[in-house]
C-alpha cells in the first residue's frame, strides 16, 4: 500500500495536481490474503514429567524480558567457571556464528532496498555534445554544426495501486526476522554443542583417571601375585592374569586419550582458536545436572528461535501470493523531468533555457503466456510448504523435549541402580581377594571381580556423562531462555536497515 510523501515533484506544474490526488487515492487497494497464522500441533502437558530435583544442583529458570538477569547465558547454572569462560569465547569469536550474524544484517539491509521502492527515483544525466547534420538530409538548415548542453532532472514513481510494493517491504522485513531468529537458534545450537563437547572431555578425564587408579591397583596386585608365586603359595598363571589385566587396562586408559584429544579439538575449534594453540588441563567431571522447570508445551512456540524463523517465513511467503497477485493488475508510473537546454553553456543561465515535463503511463500485460498464473501457483504452493514446515519445526520441538525429559527420567533411576551396582561389585572384589589370599579361591576370581568393578564404575560415569547431555539437550529444546518479545520489530529492522551498523547482532 502506498505511503504519501508530499513534496517529491516540487517541480510539476499546478496542472498535474488532480492527477497525483487521483493516484493517491486509487492508491488504497491491496490485493492478495491478509496472514493468519495458522494453527500448529499442540497438547495439554508433556508426556514425560521433569525429573525429582537433585540436592546439590541448581535450578534453571528461563530468563524473561524484563528481567535484569543476563538472557540466554543458561550455561551458567552448571556451576563450572570453565565453560563459563568458553561459552564466552563462543560468543566472541565462533565463525559460525559470525556466519549467521552476517547473513541477518544482509537480510536487514535488504529491507532498505524493497524500502527504495516506496519513493521516486531522481537522476541527472548533464550531457554535451556537437552535432553536423547532413548536407542530404531534407529540410537541412543553413547552420550544418551546433552544440547542445543539456541539464535534466528526471524524476519516476510507481504508485503502489495494489500494495505490490508494500508487500514487498513487509516481506522483506518478515525475512530479515526469520534471519534474525536463525541467529539465535545458531547461537542456542553452538553454545549447547560447546556443552555436550565439554562434558564429554571432562567425562574422558574421569574415564582416565579411573582407569589409571585401576592401573596402580592392578600393579600392586601383580607384585603381589608374583611374590605369592616366588613363595610357593600362587602358581605361575595367577602371574600371567595378573599380567595380562594390567596390560588390557593400560591399552584401555591410553584409548581414552584418544576421544578426549577430539574433544578438545572440537571445543577449540567452537570457540574459533587452533587446536595446536589450545589445551584444557584435565579434571575429572563431578557436577551435577540442574533442575529444569520445562512449563507447558504451548509455551514452546513463544520459546523457540527456530519456530519463530519458520513463523515469519510463512508470513513472508503469505506476502509472495499477494505480490504475484498484484501482477495481473495495470501498473502506474509517474514521470517527470525538468532542467536547462542551449546550444552553449551559457545558455543555462537564461530563464527561456528551461524544460519540463510530467505525464502519467499506465501498463498491462494482456499476454504473457501463462507466467503470472505459474507464479502465482508456486506462490501458493511454497506458503503450503512453509505452513508444513512450521508444524513440523514445532512437532520435532515437541519430541526433542519429550526425549530428553525422558533420557534424564530413566537415567535418573538407571543412576541409583548403578550406584548400588558399584556398591555391590566392589564389595565382591574385597571378598575374593580376601579369599585368594587365603587360599580358598583361585586368581580367576579376583580378575573376574576386578573386571566387573571397573565395568561398573566406568558406566558410573558414562550415566552420568549422559545426564549432564541430557540436561543440555533439553534447555536447548526449551530455547535457552530466548523468547519471541526479543524478536526485532519491523519498525526496528526498517530504522537500522537504513543506518550503517557493525553489531554482529541488532537490538
């Protein structure tokens, strides 16, 4: 829909007055669908019910607009000073992120170039030239050489009869939303994938460090075996098991350097640093999953940065019918030029030098053989497909939610069982050491017993390596905190498009 900006042909003579009232006025109609959102899949509650609190962890709270709390820095409710600081990084120098930063300033600039459309265009084009006519050429003057210095202004608008131009720019500022959205979820995915990485390397420390503790107790065991052997009391064999469980630990504890050196790769990489210039001093993990409040599943649509990209590109695609629409309409163009013409320079300065011109053109197209009826169908067809893609954005919310408050339910209980399993086979390996030592079982028993004792304290910590994924995975799910009031407005996005900025984020 057109906007009236009065004053733009200063020029035009009082005689072309009817003609831009009559434009303004016919200016009013828009053609194409008005958006409505449309319904997407919702449910009462969460299958899953959040997991019972843990005594020592803390609670994680969404941060709200008005809030004074810094929003989306949820990582710090795990209580670590570590990733604190390499979250941070994330933020600072993650390329990807800069990516995604990049492409919503190109959207948000893009929206001044739709803007553009909404006022005429003013050129000048100052010429000077010297013309010989032909001798031959009929009805020749008797001067056969003359110059002419030409300063013309010209000005051309498009009344915006059908809101062609208008659905543009709101198009265009829905897209730059979407992008401004892809940038949250961008920042929300790498700060998590940063998490899940660190407690996956400081889980590898604690698989290290248990394995090299099993090490020292197996070595001892050996020396013991061995001058049990010397002694008469043990045979040969109980050496060579003994031998043979030390040499299998130490291959395991060497393997774990391994998945804990790509770890560590990962994260240097998250955090836009070289690997051969980045190191993490190991510490074992002992932290704690947080509580997590998860609220009601329709909350989800308001928390959500890709849902909401999904959102605003469904209206932008509802905007695209309206504009393929407007094409099967007459068009209006307005022209206009006024300036100086002489056969000398000098000749500007006089007052009979002076042109002007103004008119109106109104253009249709009566045959264009079917390309306004298939742009106008793939129109539709593409706002069908973000409509489907909308629904499945927030179904896939729904399960990614569902899954992790599942995984930290069940691993919740998995934990306290395995906590007692340790219990168990650490009990059972001081038993039958006890006995070997007395001569009343074999070695076998003791390397039988060891082996389900590291077993089971090496699956201690891969639970709760898995909870502390979980714990990640599900705030990522809920958002991290973000919410749709920190979505940039259309007026907001219009004002900055039109003013140079170096943020890596807007508002």
């Amino acid at each position: 829909m057109m906007r009236h900006r009065s004053g733009f042909l200063s020029a035009a003579p009082t005689s072309a007055a009817p003609l831009l009232v009559v434009g303004a006025l016919v200016a009013g109609c828009t053609v194409g669908p008005d958006y409505e959102k449309p319904p997407a899949p919702e449910a009462d509650a969460f299958k899953e019910a959040p997991p019972a609190p843990v005594a020592d962890a803390g609670v994680w709270q969404p941060a709200r607009p008005a809030d004074g709390s810094p929003r989306g820095n949820w990582w710090v409710v795990f209580g670590d000073p570590t990733l604190n600081t390499l979250e941070d990084q994330v933020t600072a120098a993650n390329q990807d992120l800069k990516i995604a930063a990049a492409r919503f300033q190109q959207a948000r600039a893009l929206v001044g170039v739709s803007r553009a459309a909404e006022f005429p265009t003013l050129s000048v084009a100052p010429g000077v030239a010297s013309v010989r006519q032909s001798l031959h050429r009929p009805y020749v003057s008797s001067t056969h050489t003359s110059g002419d210095f030409t300063l013309p202004f010209d000005a051309t608008y498009e009344v915006d009869l059908w809101g062609r131009i208008g659905r543009s720019v709101t198009a265009a500022g829905e897209e730059a939303q979407a992008s401004a959205a892809d940038l949250e979820t961008a920042d929300l995915s790498l700060h998590a994938e940063l998490a899940v990485d660190y407690f996956n390397l400081r889980s590898a420390d604690a698989q290290k460090q248990l394995l090299d503790d099993s090490v020292k107790a197996f070595a001892d065991a050996l020396q013991l075996t061995i001058n049990r052997a010397r002694g008469g009391a043990a045979p040969e064999s109980d050496v060579a098991q003994a031998q043979t469980q030390l040499d299998v630990t130490r291959v395991q504890a060497t393997d774990v350097t391994v998945e804990r050196a790509q770890f560590e790769h990962a994260i240097a990489t998250l955090t836009g640093q070289a690997p051969a210039k980045f190191s993490l001093a190991p510490a074992p993990l002992t932290l704690r999953e947080p509580t997590i409040p998860v609220g009601l599943p329709s909350g989800l649509l308001e928390r959500r940065p890709d849902i909401a990209a999904a959102e605003r590109r469904m209206a932008e695609a509802n905007e695209q019918i309206g504009i393929a629409q407007a094409a099967y309409y007459p068009s209006l163009v307005l022209n206009s030029a006024v300036g100086l013409e002489g056969d000398q320079i000098t000749d500007w300065f006089s007052w009979p030098s002076r042109l002007w011109s103004v008119g109106l053109s109104l253009s249709e197209t009566l045959f264009d053989g079917g390309r306004r009826d298939s742009l106008s169908e793939a129109a539709r067809a593409a706002y069908d497909a973000n409509v489907a893609n909308y629904r499945q954005t927030t179904l896939d919310a729904f399960q990614q939610v569902e899954d992790n408050l599942a995984a930290l339910r069940i691993l919740q209980q998995e934990a306290q069982q395995q906590d007692e399993a340790v219990a168990a086979a650490q009990n059972s390996l001081q038993l039958f050491t006890t006995r070997y030592l007395g001569g009343r079982d074999t070695y076998l028993q003791v390397i039988t017993a060891q082996t389900a004792a590291l077993s089971n304290q090496r699956n201690q910590v891969e639970i709760q390596r898995r909870r502390m994924e979980a714990s990640v995975l599900l705030v990522k799910a809920l958002g991290g905190g973000w919410s749709t009031d920190e979505l940039p407005t259309l007026d907001k996005i219009e004002k900055a498009s039109a003013e140079p900025t170096t943020a890596a984020k807007a508002d």
